[in-house]
C-alpha cells in the first residue's frame, strides 16, 4: 500500500510539474500537444496535488441530529469557483455515540455505488472507498469530532457530497457546484 501510495504520489507530482511547465505553447502545436495537455492536467487533479497558487475557499460544514430522523448537513448546497483549493472543515456536532459522521465529495450519480464500496471497506476504513468517483473526503467522526482536509476543485460541473455511514445517505446529502 505505501509503494502504491508512493508511485501515485510521485506521479502526481511529476504530471504537475509537467503540466504547470508547459505554458509556453506554440501557436503551431498539434491538437495531439493540446489533448497531451488536457490529460496531464486531469491526471494531476486525480492525485489531488494541491496548487499552491490556487486561492483556498474555506467552508465549514457540520452534521447535525441524534437520531435518525434528524440527521442532516448544515448545508444542502455549495459552490466554488473552478481552478480553487477547497478547504473544507467537518464538524459532527451529534452527541449520541450512535452517530457517527463522514463527509465525501463524489461524482454526481455515484452515490449508491460509494455507499455500497464502503459498506465492504467498513467502519474501520472509515466507510470511505478507494474508489475513482470519491473526490475527497473527511474521516469518519464521532460526536464532537472535527477533521479538516484540502482538496482542489474538479472541472466545471455538478458534483454531491454525502455520508457514507450506512443508513445515512438518504437524509445526508447535498449538491456541489463548481463554477468557471
């Protein structure tokens, strides 16, 4: 796990340097150097390299309730602009040992499959799958805990968080839009 980890980190970091090195473009370049560009460029967001020029937008978003019945995010919506860094500060503000909280930035659409991926990962891996639709995500968080995690904003688009604790992603989800 820690030489994949590694090996994804290091490609990260060499997709990004290749990408943040490749502004002097010929106006003559190939579609070919255009579509190379673009790759390199998703590449590095999928290893979630932060840019360190990249303005952060922090939010605070907190869990709510004991029961459920009144479970829920603070926030059912959130937008950022493209091309920020996402700071994202994750309270779970419960206080029944019961209810524990996570929060994962995914895919729009891919919800189920998350929360499917996660009950086979368990409540020791957080419920948070190793899995290409999963963003970024917080630890799982008992009652009063807050985690915190950075991330950079996907392309333009309609995104969603959810818990991923099981039973939970019916009242706890919400809609996340990343803007040009």
């Amino acid at each position: 796990m820690k030489n994949k980890f590694s090996t994804i980190i290091l490609c990260g970091v060499f997709s990004f340097s290749l990408f943040s090195c490749s502004g002097n473009k010929n106006d003559d370049a190939s579609s070919e150097t255009d579509v190379q560009a673009e790759e390199e460029k998703a590449e590095a967001a999928s290893t979630n390299v932060i840019d360190p020029d990249a303005k952060i937008i922090e939010i605070t978003i907190q869990a709510n309730g004991n029961t459920m019945a009144d479970i829920s995010y603070d926030k059912s919506e959130i937008t950022v602009p493209a091309g920020c860094a996402v700071r994202i500060k994750f309270q779970n503000n419960s206080t029944d040992a019961a209810m524990p909280h996570n929060i994962l930035f995914i895919e729009r659409g891919s919800a189920q499959a998350v929360v499917d991926a996660g009950m086979k990962v368990g409540q020791s891996g957080g419920f948070k799958p190793d899995l290409p639709e999963v963003l970024a995500g917080s630890k799982l968080l008992g009652p009063g805990e807050i985690d915190e995690f950075i991330f950079m904003a996907p392309a333009p688009g309609e995104y969603q968080y959810i818990c991923s604790f099981p039973g939970h992603l019916q009242a706890m989800h919400g809609r996340f839009f990343v803007e040009e």
